[in-house]
C-alpha cells in the first residue's frame, strides 16, 4: 500500500512540474508577444575583420530580427541601409547584432583614405610645393587649376581640382595629435576621376611645366556634394557635372 501511495505522489509531482513547465511557456511566449521588439541588423555568419559591406554582399552576411528593446545592445544598426560602404573594424559572429562601433566609416577617427573618396573618383598625389602650388598656402577643400606653359603659351587643361589631403600621411597624423596646421609641403593629393587623373599624369610626364593656382572658395566641395548624392540622385548628376575635364 506504502508503494503504491509513493508512486500516486511521484506521479503527481511530474505531472505537476509538466504542468508548471506547460504553463511558464505559454506565459514566456504571451510576454515575448506582447513585449515591444526593436528590428536590428544582426549577423547570419561570420563577417570577417576588414569586410568592406556592399549592396552586393549585404544578404550575404546579414539579415534584420526582431529582438525584445530590453535585449537591443547598444549602439546596435537598426537601419540595413546603414552599413552599405563601411568596413567592419573587427569580426562579427553569427547571430551577433551589427552594432555601430564594429563599423568604420568615412566620418571614423581610423577611417582609411579610401573610405573618404567619393563614388567614381580617385586620390591622385602631385607635386605642389614651393611656388609651384602657392607656396604652403593650400589646405584641404581647396580648388585649384592646373596651368600649363612652354615658352610664352600657357593653357589650361584642368579647373576645379579639389585638395584632398596636403603633404603625407605621417604629417596630417602630426598635426592633428598637436593642433597644428601644414603649412610646409611637397606633395598635395587631388580628388579627380580616373581621366582627370590620366591627364595629370601626361601633364606630369610631358615636356611642358605646370602651376596649380589657387582658387577662391566658393560653392560646395567634392565631398559635400557626394553626401548630397547619396540621399538624391538627381542633384548628385547636377553637381558632379562640375567636375570635367576641360579641353
């Protein structure tokens, strides 16, 4: 009789816990259900340190979920339109949610200078120092034009090169770390296209010399006239229609 009676209570106690069990998870599922989720962007496999994230390797790597806002960390991409064009600092691990800081964008303290180039133009370093290039009075954002001479004829095949960077990449660092402005240089970086730059490499390797001559500053840049593209199209053909070779 004792046995039987210990077996009724061993029976009652698992179908008690089942039914404990039953009932949390159907509250678990209520709470989740009524709880409010954020959408985040979040790894579906490894993404590997120095990925650059394109249109095309998006779905690749990443997928939007639905996380409980308790459970969003911070600082965690919610927009997938967001993370096209950067390059992740370090390795992002399946099911990890894609947060800012994994990011390096052109805006970035540790931003590479290619991150910083609009779409269709290059980087094209030259010689600008002394008076061949106003002589130390160039800074970033500016404009020049390339004039060419030999003899008495000057032409000029090249307007509004923008300034990139002035001097070398050891000396912005310098600068920078002491809040001081190149003002001494000998190579200046343009932002050109690609025929601009061909151009400028036939100026610089055939028999006539060249000036860059300073222009005002006027109008918007290079760079400011990319952020503008990327949120409309139509002005980005306007304004980059600045930006030609001139025969």
């Amino acid at each position: 009789m004792k046995k039987v009676y210990l077996v009724a209570v061993v029976f009652a106690l698992v179908a008690g816990f089942a039914t404990f069990l039953f009932a949390n998870e159907i509250s678990e599922r209520a709470s989740y259900a009524d709880a409010k989720k954020v959408t985040v962007v979040t790894a579906i496999t490894d993404v590997p340190q120095n990925t650059t994230i394109t249109q095309d390797n998006y779905a690749t790597y990443f997928a939007d979920s639905e996380v409980v806002s308790d459970y969003v960390l911070k600082g965690a991409v919610t927009d997938s339109a967001m993370p096209i064009g950067t390059v992740t600092r370090q390795t992002v691990y399946a099911g990890e949610q894609l947060t800012e800081n994994k990011l390096i964008t052109a805006d970035s303290d540790d931003a590479t200078l290619s991150l910083t180039i609009p779409d269709g133009y290059v980087a094209y370093p030259i010689s600008g120092g002394g008076v061949k290039a106003a002589d130390g009075y160039i800074s970033i954002g500016d404009k020049v034009d390339v004039y060419t001479f030999s003899g008495s004829t000057t032409t000029i095949p090249l307007k509004d090169l923008e300034v990139l960077r002035v001097s070398t990449n050891s000396a912005n660092v310098d600068a920078e770390n002491n809040g001081t402005e190149i003002t001494e240089y000998s190579t200046l970086t343009l932002v050109v296209t690609e025929e601009q730059a061909v151009a400028l490499m036939d100026i610089e390797n055939g028999d006539k010399e060249y000036k860059l001559v300073l222009k005002p500053r006027v109008g918007g840049s290079v760079m400011e006239k990319q952020k503008t593209a990327t949120t409309d199209k139509s002005k980005s053909d306007e304004n980059t229609g600045d930006y030609q070779q001139v025969d």
